[in-house]
C-alpha cells in the first residue's frame, strides 16, 4: 500500500496559511486516489523537533566512521558510542521518513528559505547513509512575492535550489514544487495591483495538486 507522509511546517494556523490549504488539498484528493493508502501527518510548528546538538553531530560522525547504512547497524553503533539515548530520540523519525512512499511538505519562504521548523526536521532526520531513492517528494510552498523565471527576485530564492539539492543528495530525484506566489497581494495596499496574479498563482497551485495526487507514488505498493 501507498504511504504519505505529510509535513507542515507554516507558523500560520488554519485558513490564514496559503501552505497548509494547498497540504489540506493535495492530501484529500491523495486519500480519494489512493483509499487503501496511509496517510501520516506531522505538525512541526505545534509538535516540533528539538534542533539538534552536540549529541546528533556526533552520533552522524560515527555513522559515518563505522560505515553504517541501515536502521539496525545504527542501533549497534549508537549503543557501542554511548548515544543510544539521541538515537531514541531520532530513530522514530527516520523510521517514519523510511516507510513513506510519498514526502508532502507544506512549506511558507521564510527570509528566502525555508522555515526554521523544516530546518530542524531535515537536521534531525539526517543522516549520511539515509536512502531515499524510489520514492517522491511535493513540496507546497507560499510566497508573499514572486520569484519564479524571470522575476526580479529570482536570484533570491533559496528556497526550491536548497530543497532541490537536499533531496538529489539523498538519492531522491522525483521531486515536484507548487508555489503560491503574491500571497501579500491581498492584505498589503502596496501590492494591491497584484491581487488577480496572486489569485491566478493560487488557482494554478491547487489545479497542480489535484493532478499530482492522483499519480501513481514512486515505490508504491498498491496492489
């Protein structure tokens, strides 16, 4: 059966949050397609992950030492180098992301990156032996400006470039962005004259997850 992991990471709550609508979207149409799937939401904003410390550098510094390349070697290694306790706290974590067919984030540009909330996941699940080939990533995005080709503010998006290369060093190449751009067009008078571009981004940004919630998962198993 397919599996979705669905990551939010907008400090906006409810209607506010452009993010989290697409996220309320794609997963809704995900479940119609796939009805025997599993779905698996993470709030990071309300139930965040702790930023990591001297611990986690260190229990990644011996994964690497020892060669480690699955859940089970990890759990030796951890145990030999007296970081079984910070691998408690991060084991579940990978073992979440491991299961996963499908990786859905809900993610706002925050300073012309991604939120300190989804900085923390990524630092905490981590790892250099963590594969994450055959399987896709959406990533759903908000943009109070715009920042797509040819844009004056292309050159600052640091947002899709990162996540881009994070996840093709990671093994994952199937990964698709959804931007809503111009989402301050409706409360800032200074960009009122962008209100119908900022509606027009979102209607495209919805009709976009429709589409990629119906595909068959990378590494799916439904039968």
């Amino acid at each position: 059966m397919a599996h979705l992991l669905h990551l939010d990471a907008g400090a906006r709550a409810g209607s506010l949050s452009h993010s989290r609508e697409l996220g309320r979207a794609f997963a809704a149409h995900w479940r119609t397609a796939h009805p025997a799937g599993t779905y698996t939401y993470r709030d990071l904003v309300t139930d965040p992950v702790a930023p990591i410390g001297e611990a986690r550098a260190r229990l990644a510094l011996e994964s690497s030492r020892h060669g480690v390349r699955d859940l089970a070697a990890m759990d030796r290694v951890a145990a030999a180098a007296g970081l079984a306790e910070e691998w408690a706290a991060t084991r579940p974590l990978v073992e979440q992301l491991l299961a996963a067919d499908v990786l859905l984030i809900g993610a706002p540009m925050y300073n012309f990156s991604v939120p300190a909330a989804l900085k923390a996941w990524i630092d905490r699940v981590t790892l250099p032996w963590l594969p994450l080939a055959a399987r896709s990533a959406v990533v759903l995005t908000a943009r109070g400006g715009a920042y797509g080709p040819g844009t004056p503010r292309e050159p600052f998006d640091f947002q899709e470039p990162y996540l881009r290369a994070y996840f093709t060093a990671l093994g994952l190449e199937d990964v698709e962005f959804v931007h809503t751009e111009l989402t301050h067009a409706p409360v800032m008078p200074f960009l009122a004259d962008f209100r119908d571009a900022h509606e027009t981004s979102r209607a495209a940004a919805l009709d976009a997850v429709r589409t990629l919630a119906a595909r068959a998962p990378a590494g799916a198993r439904d039968t």
